[in-house]
C-alpha cells in the first residue's frame, strides 16, 4: 500500500481502533509521504475523523502503531504530538470563540518561545491571509465561517509544523471561499508542509492531492494516486458523481 | 447609626469576599465545566489556617494572607491531582459527587482537628473607624476592598498576558481545541485549581477577620453564596462572578437593613432562582452561550443493573419483617428503623435523581415539609397521626413540586444547584415563619406514632409501621417503573430533546416524578417528627440530602432495591463497626469519593 515516498512522514500501520464495543478502524493503515497532500476520504460514519483522532492522540487505537518521522506517537498527549510537529485544523474550525482573531493565531504558536520569530510569522500570516489584517482585535466567533476558516489555518500554521491535519476543511464554505482554501492548501504545501485532509467533497480533494485514500466503514478500499483514482469509476460511481451535481 | 451608606459599604465588603470564592469557582467552571462543592472548604481551611498563623505563630498580616494563599492552593493542588483527575474521563456527574465528598472529608478533618466551637480571629488591625459621608469605614474594609481589587487585577494580567492564563482562556473556551495547540489541560487544571484556592483560602481569612469568629459551618455557607454569585455573574464568566458577587453583597445587606438578619440567606438564594430561572446563562450572557449541558445520558453512569432473583427479594423482606420476633436488642431495631427512614427517603431521590436524572440537592426540604406538615396538623387541630402522615406526603409532593416546577427548564448541574437553593429557601422560609412554625424554637411535643387509635411507642411496632410503609413504597415504585412511565421517564434522563421530539411533554412527566418522589420524602418526613417528637428548621439539613444522594448513588442510581440496600448499608455499617458519631459524615464523605471513583454505577448498577 505504500504510495512512493520512500520514507513517509506519517505512517498509521495496522490500527484497529473501539468506540465501546463498536470497532471504527479495521486494520487501518495509511502513509503520508514527505512533502505530499493525502487525502482521506470516505462518506459519513467511515471513520474519517476518527483517523484525525488517532493522529492527534484525542482517542488512542487498540491495536497498531501511528510513526511520525519514525518515531512512534502512541501513549503520547495530544500536546505532546503537536511539539512534534503535526498542526491541525479542527472540524468546524473550533476557534476560541470568546478571544480576538489575533488572540486566536498567537494560540497556535503556543508551543514556541521565540518572540520576535513568532512576530514575524504573524505578519507572514497577514500577507498569506490579507482579510484577516482588519479583523485582528474583533471577537473571532464574530468572522464568517470562510474567515473563520482562514483564522482556523493561519493558527495552524503558526506552530511552524512540520505537517498540518484537516478535517473538512471546505464544509460549509461558499464557492468562492472553497477555491481560496483549496488555493491556500497548495501554497502551504508548496512550501515544504505536509498536509493530511479528510474530505467528503472528493472532486475538489482530488484537485489537489496528491495521493488519496478511500474509507468505507473503517476499512481502506481503495488507495493510490489521486490521478488514478480520479478517473477510477468506482470512485467516480461513489463519490465523484453526488458531489458535482451538487 | 446605621446608615443606607453603612449598608452600601458593608454589601460591597461582603460583596468582595464572595467575589474571591466566586471567581474561583467561576474559573474552575470555566475549564472543567464543573461546580467545586468544596470551594467553601478550601475557606473553611483558608479561615483555620489563617487563626494557627495569626494566635499560634502570630505572624504579622502580610505574611498571614501569603501564608493562607500558599497553604490552600497546596490543598487544591491536591484536590485537583488526587481527587479530580483520576475522574477525566469518567461520566459527567462523578467529578461533582467528588468535589462534595471531598467538600465533607475536608469539613470533618478541620473540625475533627480544631473541634467544632467557634473561634475568634482577630484582625490584627487598628480597631478604628472613619467618618466618611454619613457612613463608616474601617481599616479591615480597607483591607479586603484592598485585597478584592488586587486579586482581581493580578487575574486579569494573568488571564491577559501570561503564557499560561492564555491556556486556561483557550482551554475553557475549547479544551481539544485547546489542546491541539499544544495546551497541556492537565497543568491548566492545576492552574486554575491553585488560584481558585488561594482565593478562596484568602477569602476564609478575610470573613473570620471580619467577623472576628470562625466555625465549621462556614464551609457550606461559603459555597452556597460562591455558586450563587457566580451562577448570577453566569457560569465559567469570571468577571461576571466579581459583578455577581457585589450584586448579591447588596441584595443581602439591604435585605438585611429592611427585614433583619434571618433573612440574609433567603435573599441570596431567591435571587439565585430568579436569575436561573428567568436568565439561567446569567446576568451578563449576552454575548456568550452557557456552555452547554450534556444532551445524553453522560451524566449518570450507565451500567447493567445487577437481577436479583425474586425469591431472594422475599426472603429479605420475610427476614426483616420477623426480625422484631428474633431476640435482637432494641439498639439493631433503632438502627434498622433509620435504615428504613432513610430507605424511603433514598427511594424518593432514586426516582427524581436516578430514573428522570434531576440530581437533587435539595432533598431533605421534602423531609422537612412532611415533617412540619404532620406534626402541625396532629399537634393544632389533632388530626390522627396516620391520616397527619399521609397529609404531609401529600403536601410535601404538592409544595415540592410546584417549588421545583419552575426549574424544569435546567439540565444537569443547574438542577442541582435549583434544588440547593430550593431546599435552603424551605429551611429559611420554616426559620423565619414564626406564626406558623414557631421559627428557631421548633415544635415540641409531637404526638408519637398512632394507628387506628394505638399508639406505637415499642420499638417493635415502630419497626413494623416504617417496615411496612417503606415496602409498600417500593413495590408501588417498582410498579410506576415497570410501566410505560418508567420507560418515559428514562427516555428523557437519557435524552431529554429526543423525548421531547417523541411527544413526551418533560414538563408533565418531571412533575409525575416530584409528585411521587415527594409524597415517599414526606412520609419519611411526617413519620420522624412523630417519632423525634421535636423538629427544627435544621433537624433535615443539607448534611441528609447529601447522606440521601450518597445512599442512592451507593444502591446504584434509579435502582429501587438498590436504594434500601444503600440505606442499610450506609446506617448500618458504621453502627456494625462502632464507629464514632464525629467520625461518620467523614466515612460518608469517604465512602462517596471512592465509588464514584472505583464503581460510579453503585453496588446494583444504575437502572
């Protein structure tokens, strides 16, 4: 199943993952190759977000073992997996609501000490997310959902993470809003970030991944290049048709 | 001499200090989205340790309130690790049945160390007062206005500027948010507990300072006004509880100055049903939502509730029902006879905290209502006893209810707190309405128990008569569960917007359940007065309905057998062991931390 790379970033081998007595993850196992875009996707209860869990350490697998950079992730805290250098961007976005957006971007850099870098990446953030220079002292749950998402990305990145993790990072944007992420992921990944998304659109998350995944109720069903798949009928048949009529 | 300015000033003092508990409180909400129960404690401890540094070690004033700020953030350090955290990830309801047993061992340590009496505290302050308008002011108000602003800016730089008060913000704003950036929730957790402890240690101080006296039965009291300012500021909103705070200093010295001083606490707690009631996010939730309740059934554990074999169920009751012909002493029949007391009591809560998942704090007022209901009607107008009983369980489920049916409306921790409030606002309302109470006096004299004209005054009879009472009790409430009522009532502790959307009305079937719930309570209540033969307003205090939740969560909660082998246990064990009365609410308390730690389902497993 490996997809090229020849030492991955992200390597989920094996893992079987309970909620209870109901099994989410069937011997799940996904790479995530240096520098690449993975996509995941897989229709609702697949146990997409589950797979997002897993890496951040917010639910722990049963079975199987999660490396990043060789290293393994299982038993460390969710704060733990974040210094190694995965950011993530939350379903929904999951701002802090209550907190000025500049507050909110600073929060990403939590983890890092360094005043005047952490100053500099702020200013780097306006330039890559220019809306967001007006809206610094408003109250973050006052943005729309596109600049929240916008607010959402540029505190993942501030951590200076080695690869971001997103969950639906479309869902709920308008059209025009959707083109600017898929846009904003590219330019992240462009500049050396590896990036894992979960995706229900996967006509849009074909575009610009660069490998990709399909779960089916916690089982991997279909795997490879995301030129492949795209022209793969059974995705097609899947996925492909229900989100373009949409 | 007491002017309205006097007034003012003395509700902005007291004001200040609710507003050191209640920011904490409001902190701790604000993270864990939990209500410390043994905030008041820590003050209670704050308070102590305040009176071995000032008349033991008399250290000079400054050190005293660093020496009281240390020392009780050390406690709360240690809540946090050992009693609290060890809970993460166990349902809803445990860490709050934590923090009120840890709330009794700390309560019953202090007393047991430096014995119930009250003690004085002097101030160490020059005892002069300044003329200022036509009120006065003196060097101690100075001081805890002094120390109330302090504190509140120091929070506010912390919150504002420090690394860490940015986690605790983010962290009660979003905790996995949070903890995707890196916030380790765990350090928060202690952050916020040792503040709110400092405080709140601070807080104890300042009050026995003022007062010049400290006693144990501050703790109660201090959570009791804490909860209520930071429930009217709005949960989790720390600069709404300071606001709170003030609010509710005012309220209670102007109640004070117009109706006296037994009428302080009655305010507090009518205004903390107002506000919940009319603004259940508080008075300043304009831009933020109260952080929302569970919508399923997280709040109680579930379990499988352990059978027990009907044949095994009768044999118990034919063993207990010929016990009296056995020769026991007369000392077995008086413990078993409060078992069964509290059996009825705990079958009451089992149904409203249990099966329709109103965890309620406030179940002794059901006691008490029955109680006075009673032993009036047989003392005044010789009503006969049986049917006076009956009269007050009938009033208990008629007062109970309506009292209870404006808080239909709350969910999970706000229930508790209503019915906290509810219970002491009886207690205040039997304190207060002399012509029909005799107020702090109490009744004396209540006929003892009586059937058909018979007095049963042995101890045998005695035993039968609540014997009998608390089985046919039972058996009608299995009955109501086995019904399609048992089944609504369940539906909605679990869910309660899906049962709603199924047509169930919540209002209609809670108020089933109270009426129900309360008419057991009431007889329980009427029964004992008969048997006491003297009540006061604090004969059924917030110590029983804690002891009631305690046995309830013991038997497993909603479990109807469960909730009289929860009695047995609870009144027993300790009579088997000889254990020390000054030692038991400290058992009690241990015994509440350990199962919700180790078996939060109780010993029969919730139904």
């Amino acid at each position: 199943m490996t997809t090229g790379a020849p030492e991955p970033l992200l390597a989920l081998t094996n893992v079987n993952t309970f909620y209870g007595q109901a099994q989410v993850h069937f011997d799940l196992s996904i790479t995530v190759g240096r520098g690449h875009i993975v996509c995941l996707l897989g229709g609702n209860a697949s146990g997409k977000s589950t797979t997002m869990k897993i890496i951040l350490g917010l639910v722990k697998p049963r079975s199987g073992e999660v490396t990043f950079d060789g290293a393994s992730l299982i038993g460390l805290t969710t704060p733990q997996i974040v210094r190694r250098g995965i950011a993530s961007v939350p379903e929904a976005r999951r701002l802090f609501a209550d907190m000025s957006v500049r507050e909110n971007i600073l929060m990403g850099a939590f983890v890092r000490n360094d005043r005047e870098a952490i100053a500099r990446d702020l200013d780097k953030m306006l330039t890559l997310f220019p809306k967001l220079g007006q809206r610094l002292s408003q109250r973050a749950g006052s943005l729309s959902g596109g600049e929240q998402q916008m607010v959402a990305m540029a505190r993942a990145l501030m951590s200076r993470p080695r690869m971001i993790v997103m969950d639906e990072p479309t869902m709920g944007l308008s059209p025009l809003y959707v083109d600017r992420v898929l846009e904003l992921i590219r330019t992240i990944n462009q500049e050396g970030v590896s990036v894992f998304m979960v995706e229900q659109n996967a006509s849009l998350a074909l575009e610009i991944a660069h490998e990709a995944y399909v779960l089916q109720t916690g089982k991997i069903v279909l795997s490879g290049s995301a030129r492949t798949l795209k022209d793969d009928p059974r995705v097609r048949d899947a996925y492909l048709g229900g989100s373009e009529a949409a | 001499m007491s002017s309205w300015l006097d007034y003012t000033i003395n509700g902005l003092i007291v004001g200040n200090v609710y507003a050191l508990v209640a920011v904490g409180l409001a902190l701790i909400f604000g993270v864990s989205r939990l209500i410390n129960f043994a905030q008041g404690s820590i003050y209670l401890v704050g308070a102590y340790i305040g009176w071995v540094a000032v008349v033991q070690l008399h250290t000079p004033l400054p050190l005293t309130i660093i020496f009281v700020a240390v020392v009780a953030a050390l406690v709360g350090l240690i809540i946090e690790r050992f009693g609290l955290r060890p809970l993460q990830n166990s349902v809803r309801i445990a860490p709050l049945l934590a923090t009120i047993g840890i709330s009794f061992v700390l309560d019953q340590l202090v007393m047991l160390t430096f014995s119930p009496n009250p003690r004085a505290l002097p101030s160490q302050l020059p005892d002069v007062r300044f003329q200022v308008g036509g009120g006065t002011i003196g060097p101690l108000d100075l001081l805890i206005a002094g120390v109330g602003i302090s504190s509140a800016l120091l929070l506010f730089v912390f919150l504002r500027y420090s690394k860490l008060g940015w986690a605790v913000r983010a962290a009660s704003q979003d905790r996995d948010a949070a903890m995707q950036m890196g916030v380790d929730v765990n350090r928060v957790n202690q952050a916020v507990f040792g503040i709110a402890a400092a405080l709140g240690g601070v807080s104890g101080l300042l009050v026995g300072m003022y007062y010049n006296q400290i006693d144990t039965a501050m703790s109660l009291q201090a959570t009791l006004k804490g909860v209520v300012a930071e429930v009217v500021g709005g949960a989790g909103n720390v600069p709404g509880a300071v606001v709170g705070s003030l609010l509710l200093g005012l309220v209670e010295s102007y109640g004070v100055a117009v109706f006296g001083t037994s009428y302080r606490n009655l305010f507090a707690f009518l205004l903390l049903v107002v506000v919940l009631v009319l603004r259940p996010n508080g008075l300043f939730a304009s831009a933020r939502q109260a952080p929302p309740e569970p919508l399923t059934g997280t709040f109680i554990a579930p379990s499988r509730p352990v059978r027990i074999p009907r044949w095994a169920l009768l044999v118990a009751v034919a063993v207990f029902a010929i016990l009296p012909l056995l020769p026991v002493s007369f000392y077995v029949l008086q413990t078993l006879i409060n078992a069964w007391l509290l059996g009825m009591l705990a079958l009451s809560l089992t149904l409203v905290a249990g099966t329709i998942g109103q965890v309620s704090l406030g179940h002794a007022a059901l006691l008490a209502i029955g109680a006075y209901t009673s032993a009036l009607l047989s003392l005044t107008l010789s009503v006969p006893v049986g049917l006076a009983i009956i009269a007050g369980g009938l009033m208990s489920a008629a007062l109970g209810t309506i009292l209870i049916s404006p808080s239909f409306r709350l969910r999970g921790h706000y229930v508790s707190i209503a019915t906290l409030a509810i219970g002491e606002i009886v207690s205040l309302v039997i304190l207060n309405w002399e012509s029909v109470t005799r107020g702090p006096i109490g009744i004396s004299g209540i006929p003892p128990l009586s059937l058909f004209g018979y007095d049963l005054i042995d101890p045998k009879s005695v035993y039968w008569f609540s014997f009998t009472v608390m089985v046919v009790l039972a058996l009608l409430q299995a009955r109501l569960l086995s019904s399609h009522l048992g089944r609504s009532f369940r539906a909605i502790r679990d869910d309660d917007i899906a049962a709603r959307a199924y047509g169930l009305s919540l209002n209609r079937y809670k108020s089933l359940a109270f009426i129900f719930g309360g008419f057991a309570a009431g007889v329980s209540g009427g029964i004992a007065a008969h048997l006491y033969s003297y009540i006061n307003h604090e004969t059924f205090n917030t110590q029983q309905s804690i002891l009631a939740l305690t046995v309830v969560i013991l038997g497993g909660l909603g479990n109807v057998v469960g909730a009289v082998v929860g009695a047995v246990a609870l009144v027993g064990l300790p009579e088997v062991f000889r254990i020390a009365a000054e030692y038991r609410i400290l058992i009690y308390g241990i015994v509440l931390l350990l199962l919700v730690r180790f078996r939060p389902q109780g010993l029969l497993g919730t139904i």
